[in-house]
C-alpha cells in the first residue's frame, strides 16, 4: 500500500494565536540578545500526539560578550514556563515574564563580559499549528491511513522559538546541539545530526537522542511517526564515508527505495560542482513529513510523494539537499540576505539537468522560472530584515530570490567563466577555495561579502551587476535601434544606474561581442544582415521570452 497523504491533519491551523513578537523571525536584536553568544545547549522534548502538546526541558549555555544583568530569550507564550535554574540554582517565578513571547529573566547576580551564564527552561503548553506548512511555520499533527500518529514542524518563517527557548536569529549558531526526543511507543523521532542511542522506557515509550554540531537554529526539527529506516554508507570522491539515511512511512517501501537511489548521485553532483558534504561526519538524512518539505540540517523534511519531475529526478529532494551547502554551511547573517540561501539552491537544479542532459535540458529549465519574476521589490534592502517581510510579496522580493536570483547566477557564470564561478562560490561556502574534509568550518556571509569576494575572483570591479540586479526591482532594458547598416544599442536601468554590460550579438551567423563601457554602443553590419541579440540567452533582461513549462517554488 502506498500510505502518499495524511488521513487528518490537526482541526485548528493558525491556533493558538500569536503574539506580534513570536510572529517575527529575526530582523534587530534586543540589547541583551545582542550581548549573548550562543555556546551550546540541550533540548529535551516529550511528544503527546493524542493531545497535541508538547513538553520540553531546556539548558542553554551563553558567554556574554558585554556586561548583562537579565537573561532575553525568545519563546512563544503559548508553552508556559514552569521552572528555571540559573547555573544550577532555582529562581523565583518573580524573576521571569513572557508577556509577549520574549522571555525576560532577572539575574541572581550580573554576569560580566567573558564570564559564561547557564540557564535551564521547564516548559510545556500547546505549540502553534502550522496554517499551510512549509510556508507558515508551526507544526503538523498528522495521521498515517492506518490512524498512527504523524508529527513534524517546519518552523523556518516563524523562527525556532515556536517549540524551544532560543535567539530567533539566523546569526545564532551553537557549537553543539544535544536533543532528546521521547515518544509514544512504536513511533520514531529522528532529528538532527548523529544518532546517541535509543532508551526503550519501561511503559513502552522510547527517547531518542541526537547531537548535531553548528545547527542552524531554524533548521533544528521534530519528526515523529511509524517510520522504517533505509540506509547505507557512500564513500566520498573525496575518499571519506557519508551515511545515508532515509525514514519512510511504513507502506511505502518501493517508492521510498526508489528516492533512496537518487542520494548518492545527488552527493557526487554536489561536491563536484561546489565541495565536499559538510556534515559527512554526522549523516545525511531525509524523513518523509505530512509538509512538502524544508532544509532541516542532516535531517531534510520530504513531502513531494515520490514524483519526479520532467527533468527526471526528485526536484524537492535536490533543492532541500542543496540547502546543507546554502543554507547550513553557509548561513546568512541576516535575512535581508536571503537570496544566498534560495538562489543558489534554485540554481543548483539546473545545473543538475546540465550534468545529466546537456545544454537543452539547462536552458528549458532555466528558462521555466521566468514566468515567477515579479520584479517588484529589490532582493536585497540593505537593512536588516525580519523574515516575514523577505518572504512577502508585498513587502520584499519573495520569490524573486529563487528566480531572478537564480537567473542572475546564471548571467554572472557566464559573464566571469566556470572556473571563476566555481572558485566564488567555493569561497563563500567554505571560506577558502581548496575545500577538503576536515578543513573548513560552517560560516556566515552577507550581501557585501560576496559582492568583495565576487571582485576578487574577477579581478574587476562588479559593483554595478550587484547593484542592478540585487539593488533594484526592474530588470535592465536593452534598448535597440536598428537603422540600414547600424544598431545602436543602450541598456535603461531604475534610477539610471550605470550597467556596462557586454552584449553578443550574431550577424549572419557569426558571434561576436558588444562592449558597452558606458552602457551604450553602435554596430556596424550589412542592412540586410540577419540579426540575433543575445541569441542563448545570458543576460537576464526584461523582454525574454518565458517557456510554457509550468516553475515550481519550493
């Protein structure tokens, strides 16, 4: 039997309500959050999935970078805290207040630059449920066909304060993450990074254990359900060992062994054309979820029912997977610079299509997302930014960092060469250009970095592709005027903003290219000569013709 789709899902999405403050994700930091540096912790969570409640238990360990006499933590109101310990010590309830969703907590005594603050949180209550996950974050309290319970939360818009106590912030990386997660019996919860043990609980419940190293604080994840487990070991072109893991719905074996023989294929694609598998060390995992799915760290949610599209692979599988490198070794410091995580990761597809098929396959992909430009707001605001203001079309670029970012890749590979764009983005990711297992570290880029690191590896100064195509909302306009034996041709530019983009042009079936240093230029050829501009398709433009192929947005 194929179990593809939940029976039930929770009757009351969007409940309960929150609060202004737990809805942000992000964007300024509170003083004393900004004082903080987040060292590692431990999360205990218990699951009851008839009750859809949660309990949870909470250690988090902080070095403070500047003088703090009050702990500011965010966590939604909604999971009230029973208890709290400072270094080991019970405080009074007088010391604490969530109001509105961030936690304030009085100190015992004020804690020093450089001195380390521990604080353990006892909490439980009824987290948010997800109105349309993965897009509305929250979780999802599913049911198999067969009635079981199925859980998972997908929390990246609303921020990881929906079901745990932390610093809703993309900056916010520990060194290390225990989690403990305690379920009904005959049910399994895996989670992020490498797997410690499982204790079976006298009454039959089982707590499953897991350290992950660097999470990503929104891509740490709850997954529970019946689930059966395939797995094996890849071996590395870069000579090191990756486990593969994959939990399915009991039922679904066949599709589920189908998904699994694309991992391995996938890895190879990846660290030949960016670098090694970040978390080689702790797996790579794929859990089947009640949602499409999200770029949960080693442990990336699936929903897409086993469909492959018409490039012939799994394309939610590829995209979600690309996010271990864009995404979680390389983690944007704030979500104004969100297009580093989904451009990249929308572009990586079709590149896939052009390893597996050819130009043609590339171009038919390239070309499909054309019809999901809106062009209305710029990628980039150059101000830090909550998430739900990126990810709204009303208020940022939404899917125009997949789409129009993933077109400008496309444009500035051709416009510095493969080596280079290889070597640009190697250097984002990792941090160097010569990646190799056990050299480099997860990091943080903005905007601005790769705008610097983008010039290095050119060698010129790009600041005006940058500032065109992240900067503004109109796409360029390639003015062209062709009277008798000449064509004269002007890129207009929002704001009349320098853009000396060269041009190939083929006259008679001859290629040649148009320098444009001041973003104009006059071209000699016969009157009767047959003309093509930019006839493959490098530049993005306004005007290019979209394909009828129908884009999807992860």
């Amino acid at each position: 039997m194929l179990a593809l789709a939940p029976v039930s899902v929770a009757a009351d999405p969007g409940q309960p309500p929150l609060t202004a403050q737990t809805a942000r994700s992000g964007g300024p930091l509170a003083p004393e959050q900004a004082a903080l540096r987040f060292d590692s912790g431990s999360l205990a969570f218990e699951i009851f999935p008839d009750d859809e409640r949660i309990a949870g238990d909470a250690t988090l360990r902080f070095t403070a970078i500047a003088p703090i006499e009050r702990l500011v933590i965010d966590l939604d109101r909604n999971l009230p805290v029973s208890r709290i310990e400072i270094d080991g010590k019970a405080i009074t309830a007088s010391r604490w207040s969530n109001p509105d969703g961030r936690l304030s907590i009085a100190l015992p005594a004020p804690v020093a630059a450089g001195q380390q603050v521990r604080a353990r949180i006892v909490y439980a209550g009824t987290p948010h449920v997800a109105v349309r996950a993965p897009w509305d974050g929250g979780f999802v309290w599913a049911r198999t066909p067969d009635g079981k319970p199925w859980v998972a939360t997908a929390i990246q818009g609303l921020g990881c304060d929906l079901f745990w106590p932390c610093i809703d912030h993309p900056r916010y990386e520990p060194d290390s993450l225990d989690i403990a997660v305690t379920v009904p019996a005959g049910l399994s919860a895996p989670s992020n990074g490498r797997l410690l043990g499982v204790d079976t609980l006298a009454d039959g419940r089982t707590r499953w254990r897991w350290r992950v190293a660097r999470p990503t604080l929104h891509s740490v994840a709850l997954n529970i359900g019946p689930y059966r487990e395939i797995k094996a070991v890849h071996r590395s072109r870069f000579g090191n060992d990756i486990p593969m893991h994959f939990w399915h719905l009991e039922g679904n074996e066949e599709p589920a062994r189908g998904l699994f023989a694309e991992f391995a294929p996938t890895i190879d694609f990846f660290e030949e054309t960016v670098g090694p598998y970040p978390f080689a060390g702790e797996k790579m995992g794929v859990v089947e979820t009640p949602h499409l799915g999200m770029e949960h760290q080693t442990i990336n949610a699936y929903g897409n029912q086993y469909r492959k599209g018409p490039e012939g692979f799994d394309w939610l599988l590829h995209h979600e997977f690309a996010h271990e490198w864009f995404a979680n070794q390389m983690t944007v410091g704030d979500w104004d610079d969100f297009w580093l995580h989904e451009a990249y990761a929308q572009y990586m597809q079709p590149l896939y299509g052009r390893a597996r098929e050819g130009e043609g396959r590339y171009m038919t992909m390239m070309l499909a997302g054309l019809s999901r430009l809106e062009n209305r707001h710029p990628i980039v605001s150059g101000t830090p930014r909550e998430s739900g203001l990126v990810s709204d079309s009303a208020t940022g670029p939404a899917g125009d960092i997949y789409f129009k970012g993933g077109w400008m890749l496309h444009t500035l590979r051709w416009m510095i060469g493969d080596d280079a764009f290889g070597e640009l983005t190697r250097r984002a990711v990792y941090g160097r250009p010569d990646p190799r297992p056990g050299n480099f570290t997860s990091r943080f880029v903005t905007t601005e970095e790769y705008r610097r690191l983008a010039n290095r590896v050119a060698g010129r100064d790009l600041g005006w592709f940058f500032d065109v195509y992240l900067g503004t909302a109109a796409l360029p306009v390639l003015e062209q005027q062709r009277n008798g034996d000449t064509l004269t041709l002007a890129w207009r530019t929002e704001g009349d903003r320098p853009f000396p983009m060269a041009v190939p042009v083929t006259i008679d079936g001859a290629e040649r290219m148009v320098d444009m240093p001041d973003g104009r230029a006059t071209v000699r050829l016969p009157a009767d000569a047959r003309l093509q501009i930019d006839p493959a398709r490098r530049i993005l433009r306004a005007g290019l013709a979209a394909s009828q192929i129908e884009a999807r947005l992860p």
